[in-house]
C-alpha cells in the first residue's frame, strides 16, 4: 500500500484541472496565477511520485523481492520518469524564449498533449496496481469497480479538456 499514489493522482488531476473553465476553483484568477499554481501541483505530484518510488524500491529491497517486474512496477517506473520529463519541458514554457525556433502556441500544444499521454500512462499504471493480489484482496465486490472507474472517469475528462482546449480548436482555426 503506498501512500504517495493517491496524492500524485489527485494532485496531478486538480493541477490539468486549474485551466478548465467548467471546474477550475481558480478559474477567476489570471492565466499567470493558474500557470503557477499548475507548476507548483505539478511539482508536488512529481515529489509524491518520486517518495512512493523510494518507499516501495527500498521496501522490496529489504524483502528480498523483486521490483519492476510486473506490468504494474514497469509502467509506475515509466510514469514517474515521463512525469520528470514532463516537468521539465513545463519549464521551457515559464521561459519560452529558450526555444528560439518555437511558437509558444507550438510550445504549449505539445505540452499538454504530451501530457495527456503521461497522464493517462499514470492512469494505466493505477489500474494495474487495483489489479494486483493486495488489491483485490483488500477492496472486493462494487468498491472495486468504483474504485477502477475513478481514474477512468478522470482519464475522460481530462482528455475531453485538452482536446477542447488545444486539438479541436486548432484544427478548426486552419
């Protein structure tokens, strides 16, 4: 049971969601803020990530078992370097004028759907870990289906937002 994965899901989840206009508790504040607060859930996402990945490394170490062998193990492992990654390249866009030869629309379209893809891969790795023995074990019968459908339902509506956002509103603007 690692204590960190709930914290990055939410933490990751409100951070995409200070820039819907739908649901956004921020939503009246300037683009400037949203910007630094979505940097500053994101980075908090990214520290919860990286503890449970030490938490979890050290405790398989000490039980002698083996890590990063299941679905679950290697995808959480892709998402917590795919969420570095990301966090990284979310700074260029606090100082755009790094990447000389890019639009900053150019710029912020690549950044959230590459996120997207991180989010949704984190997502991937949440349902493998409710897939596990631990899992179903301890959370049976409807609980766990709700359980699944919460990053699903998650999943939806961030993909909906950034295809609002970036995807369908750029194709119609060509």
């Amino acid at each position: 049971p690692l204590p960190s994965a709930p914290q990055f899901s939410f933490l990751m989840t409100e951070a995409l969601l200070i820039f819907s206009p739908e649901t956004s508790l921020l939503r009246s504040f300037s683009r400037k803020v949203r910007v630094r607060a979505h940097w500053a859930l994101q980075l908090l996402a990214l520290l919860c990530a990286l503890l449970g990945l030490g938490i979890i490394t050290y405790n398989k170490h000490l039980n002698g078992k083996g890590h990063f062998v299941t679905w679950h193990g290697l995808t959480g492992l892709l998402a917590v370097l795919y969420a570095g990654g990301q966090c990284a390249g979310g700074v260029l866009l606090l100082y755009p004028k790094l990447m000389k030869n890019w639009t900053l629309a150019k710029l912020k379209l690549y950044h959230a759907t590459s996120g997207l893809v991180g989010y949704l891969l984190g997502c991937a790795s949440l349902m493998l870990g409710m897939c596990s023995l631990w899992f179903t074990t301890t959370v049976t019968g409807a609980s766990w289906y709700l359980a699944m459908l919460c990053p699903i339902i998650t999943s939806l509506v961030i993909m909906n937002q950034v295809s609002n956002a970036y995807l369908y509103r750029k194709r119609s603007q060509h």
